[in-house]
C-alpha cells in the first residue's frame, strides 16, 4: 500500500520516519505534485540484531604461515609505483 504525505501539512519528521520504519512505501507531495516516491525493501531477518564479537585466532586452523609484520610494513610494490613518473615514456 502506498501511502501519499502533503509536505506542507506534515506536522513532524517523527511521523514520516515512523511510516518508513513500517516498511511502507509513500509518495511525497507538494502543492498536488509529486516530489518523491519512496520504496522501502524489507530487510533481512536477522541483519538489525547485534554483531557476533571478533576472536583472535578464526583462522588459525588453515595452518597459513604468514609473517607477523604483514600488513604493518611498507609494500615495496606500492612503493616503487609512488617512484614511478605519472605519465608513462614513450
């Protein structure tokens, strides 16, 4: 269902919040002109609740041998592009 808001006598921000909030899809109007049509997707289940806590050590049963200072230090890749001139030579 689509519901129609007349800006002009739209008493507060609350009210249309709480309309989206519901899921419902409105129409935005000025002076009998629409302005705005707002669809709203319903989200997912389970996507509003709180976030599952990192854990040092989720990785560790792929057994990868990585330094410890692998993201610390500088890329020497990067680095030589940052030395390299903007505009290749012909």
């Amino acid at each position: 269902m689509t519901i129609q808001f007349d800006i002009a006598k739209l008493n507060s921000l609350d009210e249309l919040l709480a309309v989206i909030d519901a899921g419902e899809d409105m129409t935005l109007v000025r002076d009998g002109r629409i302005i705005a049509t707002v669809n709203v997707e319903k989200k997912p289940e389970g996507l509003d609740g709180p976030k599952a806590q990192r854990r040092l050590g989720a990785w560790e049963h792929l057994k990868l041998d990585l330094p410890d200072d692998l993201f610390i230090g500088p890329d020497p890749e990067i680095e030589a592009l940052m030395d390299a001139p903007i505009i290749p030579r012909t």
